[in-house]
C-alpha cells in the first residue's frame, strides 16, 4: 500500500479549512490504496485575541467591514459548506475564541485516525453548535467525547501544554510563507492551497503520488 503525507496548515474557527478539509476527505476516500499519514500544523488566523476570545457581533463587525457585508459573506460561505455536506451557521456563534489550547488538544491526541475523529469534532462544535473551543471545559468535555481523558486534558490545558508547539508551528508557517490557511502540503513537497474543489484535491493528491503536483 502506497503512504502520502498530508500536512495540513490551518485554523479551527476558519470556515474555508472546514470545507477545505472536508473536500481533501471525500477525495481520499476515492483513492482507497493510499495510507494517509496526516499532521495537523497549528496556525492562528488571531494568536493575539484574549485567552478568554472576544463577543462575536463585534468581531465579525470589524473584522469583515460592517454588520452588512458580513452577513453577505457568511451566506455565502454557509452556502458552500451545504455544498460540501457540513453545516455551518454564524448566528450560533457567540464567542471568537483564541485558538491556542484547541490546537494543543489536536496535538494531544497522538495520531491519526483519532486526531482527525477531534479536528472533525471541534469544527462541527463550533461551526454547527456555537460552542466556546477557547474554553477548557468545552475542551475537555469534546476531548472526553472522542476518547480522551477530560480530566487529564483539563489539567494538561491548565498547565499550557502544547503551548510552545502551537507557537512553533506558528513560525515555521510564517518561515513557509503561508499567510492564510488552509495550505496543504503532500509528501513534504507539493504546496496546495485554500478549499479548492473536489477534481482539484484529486489532481493534487495523484499528482504528489506521481511526483509532478506544482504548487499552487
């Protein structure tokens, strides 16, 4: 059985990586001889908002330019995740959160399929549920969810750990020139980014196989 690596570069509050990721799943599913080695790269689109996140209206406000045009784009970006078999609702969301310790659980949960099982998990809480993944109980109550020690996890968040990894991974992005996410790299070599259509993540993955995949 053939191995492709897959790191991927991306955001739990960032919609376009739901989607992203959800599209580059349904086409590995499709190629069903490829073992998928797959890392999850911690990058905060805000590092600097407060531990405890910010009110959402008045995020997305200044944010994206105005209660109006948000709206637009969250309507259009809720519209391509129904496209993509996900839900994805902004009028639940009451919170933007800092990211830090929902990466550090991700990094917590050893390797695949079980990291993915958790990325899949706090995507869908916050996106589908509104649910705080700034918080330590939320967290740990997800990590319990999918087979994790809550307790354990609650006590390794507490303590910041994971914290330094996040922040590595943070620079080796920057170093990378990765300025927006998602960004996927196969087998170590082949840059791909943004949520790029279905046809597209299979040229790209048969492409990394194949050695030939240009970055785009």
């Amino acid at each position: 059985m053939n191995t492709i690596r897959i790191d991927l570069f991306a955001d739990i509050v960032c919609p376009w990586c739901y989607i992203g990721e959800t599209r580059l799943q349904k086409a590995l599913k499709e190629r069903p001889d490829l073992r998928v080695e797959w890392n999850w790269r911690p990058f905060q689109l805000e590092p600097h908002l407060p531990e405890r996140g910010t009110p959402w209206k008045e995020f997305a406000r200044t944010r994206f330019g105005g209660t109006g045009r948000a709206q637009t784009i969250f309507a259009h970006v809720a519209e391509l995740g129904a496209t993509a078999g996900i839900e994805i609702a902004f009028d639940r969301i009451s919170t933007a959160p800092n990211t830090r310790m929902a990466h550090s659980l991700i990094l917590m949960a050893g390797e695949h399929p079980r990291r993915e099982r958790l990325v899949r998990r706090l995507f869908h809480a916050y996106f589908a549920e509104g649910a705080n993944v700034g918080d330590v109980e939320t967290l740990a109550a997800i990590a319990g969810e999918t087979g994790l020690n809550k307790d354990e996890v609650r006590e390794c968040l507490q303590n910041g750990q994971g914290a330094d990894e996040v922040e590595r991974s943070q620079r080796e992005a920057e170093h990378l020139g990765v300025t927006g996410v998602p960004f996927f790299i196969f087998n170590g070599r082949y840059a791909f980014s943004g949520a790029q259509s279905h046809e597209a993540f299979l040229r790209a993955i048969d492409g990394a196989m194949a050695g030939t995949t240009a970055s785009r």
